[in-house]
C-alpha cells in the first residue's frame, strides 16, 4: 500500500521537480522526482540542498 504524501513547497528546475514532504515518522524529508517521458528518476533526500544539486546535475537518458 502506498502512502499519500502531501508535497509543500514544490520547485522545478528543468525537468526535474524538487519538494518537501513529511514521511510515516514525522520527519521532514526532500525528494527530486524528473517528470519527462520515460525518465524513471526520483530520489528522497535528509536536506533541501541534497535535492537540488540532484534535480540541477541530472540529465535523461536520451
């Protein structure tokens, strides 16, 4: 069963979209998730900036 997140303050950069949620434990967490066609990127980071430096360095495969 999937858990349903509430994503805040959510950020695009490029493809790549950047916000911040609260997992099952109640802690803040950041995720980086690319929303081009048959891109199966997407990362849960501790901290904002992990994120972004993610979303700003990734590239496609083409």
């Amino acid at each position: 069963m999937t858990a349903y997140r509430r994503f805040r303050n959510v950020q695009r950069l490029g493809p790549v979209q950047v916000a911040t949620f609260y997992d099952g434990r109640g802690r803040e967490r950041h995720t980086a998730a690319c929303t081009a066609p048959r891109c199966d990127f997407s990362a849960e980071y501790d901290n904002r900036s992990g994120a972004e430096l993610a979303a700003r360095t990734h590239h496609c495969p083409a």
